[in-house]
C-alpha cells in the first residue's frame, strides 16, 4: 500500500497506530508493506530501524538519503536531529531566510 502525507489527513496518533499494525507480524501476517511519506518529523521516531527510512534534505541540490548513511546513535530523538538539521539541510538556514525577509522589504 502507498500513501502519500499519511498523517495530512490522519490525526498523528492514528497514523502511528495504523504504521505499528504493519510492523506487527500477528496482524500483517503476509507481510504487507506500507510505503508512505510524511511531513511530521514526529513520524521518525516510531521506527527503530533506520535503513527504511529515506530523509529529503536540501544539500547543495534536493536528495532523498536513507537515514542509515547519518551518524545516528540509540539515544538520538530522530525528529529533533531533523528539525534541528543535524543531518544537514534539512531546516531552513538563517541566512536564507534574511535573504527572503530583505527581498519582501524590498518590494
């Protein structure tokens, strides 16, 4: 099954049950697989495996990286290192954003 912006139309929680019914193998008993994209970094967090976990990031050119290519240690909150753009380019960076603001003003 693919989904595109599970939790767009989801309430979070219900995204996350609905991600937990097909890791759990009593429930996805042939193995069903759930491809799906999100905009909640909260989303990372659910998976303790980290090779089916592709991250886009904006890094000299917009990539898609499997998050097992990051230094990423057990202890990581995975949402947090992405929004904070530990894996690099994944948050906006200041200096574009005064870019934008001094661009507006100029108008």
């Amino acid at each position: 099954m693919a989904v595109d912006d599970l939790e767009r139309s989801l309430n979070a929680e219900v995204a996350k049950t609905l991600v937990r019914l097909f890791e759990d193998g009593r429930i996805n008993r042939k193995g069903g697989t759930l491809i799906f994209s999100a905009h909640s970094p909260e989303m990372l967090d659910e998976f303790d495996r980290r090779d089916c976990i592709f991250v886009a990031r904006n890094h000299n050119g917009i990539s898609a990286d499997c998050l097992c290519n990051f230094p990423c240690s057990g202890d990581i909150i995975k949402s947090e290192a992405y929004r904070s753009s530990f894996f690099g380019g994944t948050a906006p960076s200041y200096e574009s954003y005064l870019q934008l603001r001094k661009s507006l003003c100029m108008r």
